[in-house]
C-alpha cells in the first residue's frame, strides 16, 4: 500500500478542527477584552475629580483696583482686575533686576500663547517658597514692599505682576493655563 492511498480522505482548506480552533481563540480574546476593560477604566479619574479640573469664572464681578481668591483643584488662585497705574510700573520694571526674569505681557497670556487682557492677573495663590498664601489687597491693607502681595510666612514680596522681588521665594507666583471664553468669562485650568 502507498503513501498517498492512507491520505486520500484528507481535504484541501480549513477542517472542522481549524473552525473550533479559531472560534476558541475569538472567544478568549472577547472574554479577556471583558475582563480587561473594568480594570483599565478603573484608573480614569473619577467623575469629582474632571469637575475641578476647570472653572469658569466672571471677571465683571472683579472691581478694578481689587482681586478674588477662587478655589481651583482645591487650591486659591487670585484673580485681579489691575489698575492703569500698577499695569504701567509692572511694564516700566526692569526684568534684568529680577529674580525670576519675566516680563509683564507674558504673565497675561492666554494657554494658547495669544495675547490675554492685561488688566486682569490670574496666579496660583501659593508662595514658591513654602506654600503660603500671599496676602495682597484688600487684605490687612499690606501690599508688600512692591505693592503686590506679601508672603507673611518667610516674608517674600511679590509686585503687581507676581514677581518675586525680595525674599526667599525662588520664582515668580504660577501662571496656571487659561483661556478667555467671553470679554469677562475666563476658563482656568484648559
């Protein structure tokens, strides 16, 4: 007897052997998809946790010569409305003197690098030092030595742009990243 007569009943192409083969496979990988999918959305941040990634605020409510503080992601932001006068001495400064060399008309930009409204100044309220909050107008009536805002933890002054002038504070009061929505709506945190 030949070789060839012991495989005549083979067939050419897929057996059922190979359609339970690929059936098998299509269902493991379904099934570890399924099991999968609960432990990777896990690590999305929670619903909470989206909501104070941005806030949206109405700067008409700012009167011009004073700022708010605003919690964003559970931390205060200043928001102030400059005047005329404390736009001009923060332009005329000399940024060589400083510290942390920044000039006025980039702490007003917006997150997409164009130009923002230069009366209204958004920064993180925390000193770069340790961490305190800065007190600035409005509050105790002390501006600090540059007519900014003063940090009564380790006694760095900041001026009317958030620079650092004197003290141990290493850098200038963080800029977060915002946009304008409207004339008076701005959205931090973009």
């Amino acid at each position: 007897m030949s070789d060839t007569s012991l495989n005549s009943t083979h067939e050419d192409g897929p057996t059922r052997r190979d359609m339970i083969h690929v059936a098998t496979g299509a269902m493991m990988v379904g099934g570890g998809a399924m099991v999968a999918w609960p432990l990777v959305h896990q690590m999305n941040p929670a619903a909470d946790t989206l909501a104070m990634a941005s806030i949206e605020f109405d700067l008409a409510t700012v009167p011009e010569g004073s700022q708010v503080k605003v919690m964003w992601r559970g931390s205060p932001v200043f928001i102030r409305h400059r005047t005329a006068a404390e736009i001009e001495q923060a332009n005329k400064d000399d940024t060589a003197t400083l510290r942390d060399p920044e000039a006025n008309a980039n702490r007003t930009k917006q997150a997409d690098g164009s130009d923002g409204k230069a009366q209204y100044l958004i920064m993180e309220a925390s000193c770069t030092h340790a961490g305190c909050i800065p007190v600035g107008v409005g509050e105790n009536g002390y501006l600090g030595a540059f007519g900014g805002w003063f940090c009564p933890c380790h006694g760095s002054h900041y001026d009317t742009a958030g620079r650092i002038r004197q003290g141990p504070a290493p850098l200038n009061l963080i800029v977060p990243k915002y946009v304008y929505l409207s004339d008076t709506v701005v959205k931090i945190g973009v």
